[in-house]
C-alpha cells in the first residue's frame, strides 16, 4: 500500500468513516449509560480494532527513501492509536470496583447486593400490583361512566 493510501486511510479512521473497518460506534450517537463491564468491553473491542486497523494498515518496507519519512509517521500514528486504546483500556480496568477487596470481601458485597436487589425487586412487586387495583379501580370508574352516560 503506497504512502498517501495510507494517510487517506488514517485520516479516515480517525475521523470515523474508513471504509473497510468502521471505528465510530452507533451507540456514541445516543446517549446510552453503560455499566462498567461494558465500557471495558466495548475498550477492548476498539483496542482490537485498532490492532488489527494497525496491522493492515502498516506499509510494506520498500528501498524508496522519499517515502520513508510518511512510512515512519504512519507507523508512528497507529501505534499512538494502539496505545491511547490501551491506555483507556487500563483507566477502566483500574476504576474496576473491588480489585482492592479479597475475595471473601467480595463475596459479602455480592451477598449485599443481592440482599438488596430482592428488597427492590419486592417494592417493584408491590407497587406494580398497586398500580393494577388503581388500574382496576379507574376501568371499573370509566365503565359506571360510561353505562350511566348510555342510559340518559
């Protein structure tokens, strides 16, 4: 692959609209919150991305010295790809919560959390039966409405 195909090629890539491998993601469009472990997903599935953007990408060496000071930039540009992707990899798997806890500290967290998730889960229960009797209630209402309304 020549110099400039690869220049056209990176200037693509970091603008999101390369051709072949696609790096702007749709969801960056909405605004959808992900938890943690999906953020380190979608890391590293970009991190990957950009190995494999920067594999493809690399130009074959050629004895051509006019163009090995593009080669050597393009190189230098994906492996500062590489490496931002890597580094945003590390950032979230430090904020990890409980990669400071032992294991037993964890397992009591987990025993919490789910403590706690059957709490709310029976409030969701409650709540959505007393949104039923209301619902109940208000048919019953639109339905004496209605008859009374058909009978005049």
């Amino acid at each position: 692959m020549a110099a400039d195909g690869v220049k056209e090629e990176l200037a693509a890539m970091q603008l999101g609209v390369s051709e072949d491998v696609d790096m702007a993601d749709a969801a960056d469009a909405g605004v959808v919150t992900l938890d943690k472990v999906s953020l380190l997903q979608e890391s590293v599935d970009k991190m990957a991305l950009s190995m494999f953007n920067a594999l493809r990408l690399l130009p074959a060496a050629t004895g051509d010295d006019a163009k090995t000071q593009e080669t050597k930039d393009a190189v230098t540009t994906l492996a500062n790809d590489v490496l931002k992707m890597v580094q945003e990899t590390d950032a979230l798997i430090d904020d990890l919560p409980g990669l400071d806890k032992t294991e037993t500290e964890q397992m009591e967290e987990l025993r919490r959390l789910q403590i706690q998730s059957e709490e709310e889960a029976q409030t969701l229960r409650q709540v959505a039966e007393e949104a039923e009797r209301w619902m109940d209630r208000a048919r019953d209402s639109l339905r004496v409405i209605s008859e009374t309304r058909l009978r005049r």
